[in-house]
C-alpha cells in the first residue's frame, strides 16, 4: 500500500516535475545571494558554510513539503484515500517517503553548485557526507509531514509551515549543522555519534508521533 | 447494508448544521435527500463516507461504527462529491487504478469500465484536461469499479449530457438491480421521486 | 463576572494576591545572598520559579492534548488553550528576566544557556500554536490540530535542550547558581520554594479563570 502511494506522488511530480525543480532553482538563487554576501569574508566562509548548507536545506524543504502537500488539496484528491480502506498512518508514512525522495533529489542538485559557488574543499568522507544527508532530511521530513497535515485545512498554510516547522526543527539544524562542520574538518565520525543521535531519536520520535497522530488530523 | 444515523452533532465555527439528528436507512432502500443551500446535504454524506468527522452521535454501517481508527466500514462506501477527489496530474488509466489499489479491487477491469462509461480513448489523457462531464464519468467509474454496498451520490446529475444521462440511468437501474444502499442529494426534486423510494427534506 | 461569584475562586484569588505580595516583599527588600550580582541577583528568586512553572504549564498543555485526543471532550481544548496563553505569558516573563539576570552575571544580555534557548524555542512554537488556532480553519478541527502541536512541542524539549546544551558546552548551566545554596543557611532553598508555589497558586488561578471564560463563550 505504501508503495502505490509513493508511485502516485512520484508519477505526478515525473510529468510536472514542478517540486524538485521549484526546490533546485529556489536553492541555487539562495546559495547565489549567500556567496554575494560573504564576499566580504572569503576566509570565514569555510566555517559559515556548514550552518548555510542547512539554512538552504530548511528553506528548500518548506517549499517542497507545502507543494507536496498541495497535491492533495487539487480537486480534493485526497478524499481517494481519507475515504479508503487505508489506515492514515501508512499515509502519513508514505508521505514521508515521498517528501524525502524529493528533497534528497533537489539537495543532489544543488549541493555541486552550492561547493563550487563557495569554493569549499571536498576532501572529506563522501559516505559521512551521505549519512548526514539522509538523516538529517529525514528528521526535517518526519516533523514537516506531520506539521504540514496540522496546516492542510489553514487558510494561512504557506506562512503557517515555516513558522512551524523552524523552531520545532532546531535540534535538527544544530545537530546536522555541527555534524557538516566536524565532517569538514576532516574529524572521524565517531567523534560526533552523539549529534547523529540527536538527529537519529528525533526522526524516531516524531516519526512514531506522526504515525500515531495522523488518522485524528487529516479529514476534509 | 444498512445505515444508521444517531444523535449526530456537527458544527462549524461554532454553529451547528446538525443537532441529534438522527435517521435509519435499511439495506437495499433508496434515499433522496433535498434542501436549501447550506442545509448540510453536502456534509452529511462527507460525514457518512468518512471524509468529515462527527463531533457527537454515531454513524453505524453495517452495524459497525464508522470511525478514523476503523478502517473496515469505508470499504463499502464510496462518496461520489462535487468535487473530483481524484488526481488531475494523473491518468484516467491511472486515478482508477490507484484508488482501486486503495480498495483492494482487482485493476483487470479499469479499462472495461472506463469503455463502459464513453472514456475508452481518454484513459491515458490527464484528468485536469478533462471536461466537466468526463470528470462525471469518471467517478461514475470509480464508483462502478470499486463496486461499494452503500453508495453516496452528491449531485451525481452535475455537467451530464443527455448520453451521459442515459449512462448514469443505466449504471443506476444496475445498482437498482443488485439491491444496493443509494444515498443521493439533489436539487431535482422530480428526479427523486422517480428514482428513490422515500425522500427526506433538511431544514 | 460570575467567576468570582464562587466562594472557593475568590479565596483562591486571595491566597493568590496575598502570596505575590509577600512573595514580591521578600525579594525587594532580601539581603543579596549572592554579593557578586549584587541586588540583581535577587532575580533568581523570581525567574527560577516562573521558569519552572512555565515549563509545567506546557507540559499541562502537552497533557491535555492527549486527553483531548483520546476522548475529544470539549473541556480539554478550553483547559489546553488556558494552560498554553497562561504559559505563554509565564515564557514571556522568563525570556525578559532572564537578560536582566544575565547583564550582571554574564555580562551580556542574552547567554545562549541551554535553558534559556529551549524556552526561546518554545516560546516561538506556541506562537505559532496561536496563529495555527487563528488560521488554522474550521475551529472544531483546529481543536484537534492544536492538541498535536501541543504534544510535538513538549516531545521538542529534550532534544533542543540537548542539542544547545552540547552545541555551546561552555554554557553549562545557570551563573553561579551554587553560590545561592549553602547547606548552613538553607533560607534560599525555602524562599525559592515559596516563590515556587506562589507562581503555581497564582498560574492555576489564571488557568481556571481563563477557562472559565472560553466554556462561556462557546456553550451560550
């Protein structure tokens, strides 16, 4: 069930490809204004870097998530499956899913110009990189999903989202932002397993709550 | 499949369209609902199909209580609304197949009814290039295809030409046939009284 | 106001005004038991407490929410917006005290002590929790969406107490707290219990009042 519906949310952005590219092109002007920025530092940006990677992570993922979310509002579509026989925590999970294939995807495209924008070296453990990568997104997107369901019926959504989703997900930019900067640093990553805890529990926290909770917030 | 209605409550922003209302529907009997606009036809069968939530009272399908948690009841309805609540960036071919998924039906006839209803050539177009009628062909289909016990129709009459009037008939003296729980809202008052066996008015 | 047509809330009232005014007595007019900070440092005796109680007051919310979830009764969404406006005010007051405590103690105004930040943190989720319940839709569902933010709120504050409390570990804990305590005058101690419960007799009575209010507008 699951897998039916992640192929619906991925055949329909396949024919619009409006998410990741909306996502890709949104990251690639923030990196653009960041690197006009820090021209005045261009010693420090070294440093900077890990925490703005994070900020255009955060920012791309709000547009993804509400556009994500949108699909369901089009015509109604999502009555298919509140109506269904499916319960809405596999739903939810599914989403989640979705919601992280395309985030992954756009940060795939962005992350090569965002290197080469800020002149950062790439000497450092590709497959740390990845990891960082992947849970951190996925603790964006196991907090945005649920926050972006509590907002499916608000009138304010667009503002609503990243209100939300901010604050609730500092843990997450404090821990994935200290895990990129040790990573940088070429520093092994046992040294920083207690961030990558922090970013693993709150993916498994909200995760399991948005599971719980999704069958009570989504309905017409 | 019978469906009872008890003591339902539902407000919104604090004034309520229902209150204890209740009703008893047997299985097989056919119910035309009307009334004025706002009356909440609409959210009444949006209630039933699962899709709103009730604030107080029950809904009972199949002596069962239709509720979030309780994924069993929604299988044997399907709500047929104003709205498509399909997918327009998807297929014909494609939105029947899924929901059908959904239902657990088997996908082998999606083509055969799609014929059934005149979308045979459309199946592979997208359904935001669908016109107002073909959008009620295809929740026409939906609804044959997923072949539910109790059936929820919401102005099922909207944007029909006359052979999709003769489709609808037809479909409906099916259903008619096979003694299955109808529920329709409409304006039609006249159309009513032929097609339902009892008609209620909301206030 | 029939609120305080009641016998039992106006000698709740009582007890509550009596309380503040000797509570607030006792630390105008204390000989600062920490000379360093000097008459600032009696601050602690009021911040503290009303720290702790704003975090109990979430907490309410948090367990109101389940309730609410769980048997949808009305009454838990009054007593869950009472608790979240009650501890909302309750932040407020630790986020503008805790700059005037930390001018003299650390120097500057805002610490990013971990504390501190998990209350800014929270602070800025239930205001968005008060924008979700303005724009949020159809009240009766707002109810349900509000109860799930409540609880990921409260879920939040292990992690962004960890996470800031490591991400900054010079900021241990609170500016010479140990120089309060001393085991041969345990005045501190007593005081801070005293102010303690003074600000939960004075936050139950503004809960109460509070949802006292919202069952009338809504039942009438």
């Amino acid at each position: 069930m699951i897998f039916h519906l992640v192929l619906k949310d991925l055949k329909i952005e396949w024919r619009s490809k409006e998410i990741i590219t909306s996502m890709f092109i949104f990251g690639l002007s923030i990196t653009l204004i960041f690197a006009l920025a820090f021209q005045v530092a261009p010693n420090l940006i070294r440093t900077f870097a890990p925490g703005l990677l994070w900020v255009v992570i955060l920012f791309t993922s709000v547009l993804g998530l509400n556009r994500l979310f949108s699909l369901e509002k089009e015509d109604q579509a999502l009555w298919s499956w509140v109506a269904a026989p499916v319960s809405r925590g596999t739903v939810y999970i599914a989403k989640v899913i979705s919601a992280f294939i395309f985030i992954i995807m756009s940060e795939l495209l962005f992350i090569i110009p965002f290197f080469i924008f800020l002149n950062l070296p790439s000497n450092f453990s590709f497959i740390s990189f990845a990891l960082i990568l992947f849970l951190g997104t996925g603790a964006i997107v196991s907090v945005g999903c649920l926050i972006s369901g509590i907002t499916l019926q608000a009138r304010l959504r667009d503002v609503l989202i990243p209100i939300l989703l901010f604050p609730s997900a500092s843990p997450v930019a404090i821990a994935a932002t200290k895990c990129t900067g040790l990573l940088f640093n070429q520093i092994p990553l046992v040294n920083y397993l207690f961030w990558l805890l922090i970013l693993g529990s709150f993916f498994v926290i909200f995760g399991l709550f948005g599971y719980l909770v999704f069958n009570q917030i989504v309905e017409e | 499949m019978n469906l009872d209605i008890n003591n339902l409550s539902k407000s919104f922003y604090h004034v309520p369209v229902f209150q204890s209302f209740s009703i008893s529907i047997k299985s097989g009997e056919r119910v035309g609902l009307f009334g004025p606009n706002g009356s909440g036809k609409t959210t009444l069968l949006k209630m039933i199909s699962g899709i709103m939530s009730v604030d107080k009272g029950e809904i009972l399908i199949g002596n069962i209580l239709q509720d979030s948690e309780n994924i069993k009841t929604r299988k044997s309805i399907y709500y047929l609304g104003h709205s498509l609540g399909l997918y327009p960036g998807l297929t014909g071919n494609e939105n029947i197949s899924f929901i059908s998924k959904l239902y657990g039906k088997s996908e082998l006839l999606v083509l055969d009814v799609l014929k059934k209803v005149g979308l045979g050539k459309l199946e592979n177009k997208l359904v935001k290039f669908y016109s107002q009628g073909m959008l009620q062909r295809l929740k026409l289909a939906t609804a044959i295809i997923l072949n539910p016990e109790i059936i929820l129709l919401d102005e099922p009459l909207n944007g029909l030409d006359n052979e999709g009037l003769d489709l609808f008939k037809k479909v409906y003296t099916e259903w008619e046939e096979n003694s299955k729980t109808i529920f329709v809202v409409s304006h039609d008052q006249e159309w009513l009284k032929n097609f339902t066996s009892r008609t209620i008015e909301l206030t | 106001m029939s609120f305080f047509k009641h016998r039992n809330n106006l000698i709740h009232a009582g007890i509550a005004l009596t309380l503040s005014v000797i509570n607030i007595y006792i630390i105008f007019t204390l000989d600062p038991p920490n000379l360093a900070q000097g008459v600032f440092g009696n601050i602690f005796f009021i911040h503290v407490p009303i720290a702790w109680s704003a975090f109990l007051l979430y907490f309410a919310v948090m367990v109101c929410g389940i309730f609410y979830l769980t048997n949808k009764s009305i009454k838990w969404d009054y007593r869950g917006l009472a608790f979240a406006e009650v501890g909302t005010i309750f932040m407020f007051l630790v986020l503008t005290t805790g700059p005037i405590w930390a001018k003299p103690a650390w120097g500057h105004f805002w610490p990013w002590e971990p504390r501190l930040t998990t209350s800014l943190i929270l602070f800025l989720i239930f205001l968005g929790y008060f924008m979700l319940r303005e724009f949020g839709g159809n009240p009766e569902q707002v109810s349900r969406y509000a109860a799930v933010l409540g609880i990921l709120a409260f879920l939040d504050v292990p992690l962004i107490f960890f996470s800031v409390k490591f991400w900054l570990p010079k900021m241990q804990s609170h500016p010479q707290v140990g120089q309060y305590f001393s085991s041969a005058n345990p005045m501190s101690t007593y005081l801070i219990i005293f102010s303690f419960i003074s600000m939960i007799i004075i936050s139950s009575l503004m809960v109460r009042f509070r949802t006292n209010i919202l069952s009338m507008n809504h039942t009438s």
